[in-house]
C-alpha cells in the first residue's frame, strides 16, 4: 500500500506556519502533537508565574518538556526490552530443560 505524501501546514504558538510534506498516515499524529504543543503552551503563558516569561521563553519550556518527556519513555522502552529478552532466556531456560528431561525418559 502506497503512502502517499500530504502537504499540510501547522501552527505552533504565536509563530508562522510551518509547511510539512509528510505521509497521509501521519497527519493524525501531526495534528494530535500540534494539539498537545499548542495547548502547554496556551496553559503555561496563562499561568502567573510564567507571566514574565516572552513567548519564546514559554515554548522553550514546552519543548524541554516533550523531550523530559520523550526521553522518560525511551529510558523506559529499554528498561521493558531489557526486563522481556531476561523473561526470554528463562523461559527458553525452562523448556530447553523440560526437553532434556523428556527425551532422557524415553
């Protein structure tokens, strides 16, 4: 199946839009993460301990977030990788186990 490509445009704060050419099967994703940017953003420059801050300032802070964010996960991905391939080898431990048992009877 063809994924053809899509030229959309988003808008990220107070800034211009930006142009993208991406495939069809990611604008979902595109417009969820635009959503979610937008709306930190909006949030924080409401708060009043951020009222000092420039517009710039704020999405810097939300970017350091979706990266905290992004690299939580990724931490956590490996984690749960590492935590599966050990289940994988004890398992296979046991079976190989159970095998040898099995074929020593007959």
């Amino acid at each position: 199946m063809s994924d053809e490509i899509q030229y959309i445009s988003i808008s990220i704060a107070d800034l211009p839009r930006i142009r993208l050419s991406i495939p069809n099967s990611q604008v979902p994703l595109v417009r969820r993460v635009e959503e979610n940017i937008n709306g930190l953003w909006r949030k924080w420059k409401e708060r009043d301990d951020f009222r000092d801050k420039s517009s710039a300032e704020v999405l810097a802070m939300v970017t350091f977030r979706f990266a905290q964010l992004y690299y939580s996960n990724m931490e956590a991905v490996a984690h749960l990788e590492e935590t599966l391939g050990g289940m994988e080898q004890t398992f296979d431990a046991l079976l190989l186990d159970d095998i040898v048992s099995d074929s020593g009877r007959g």
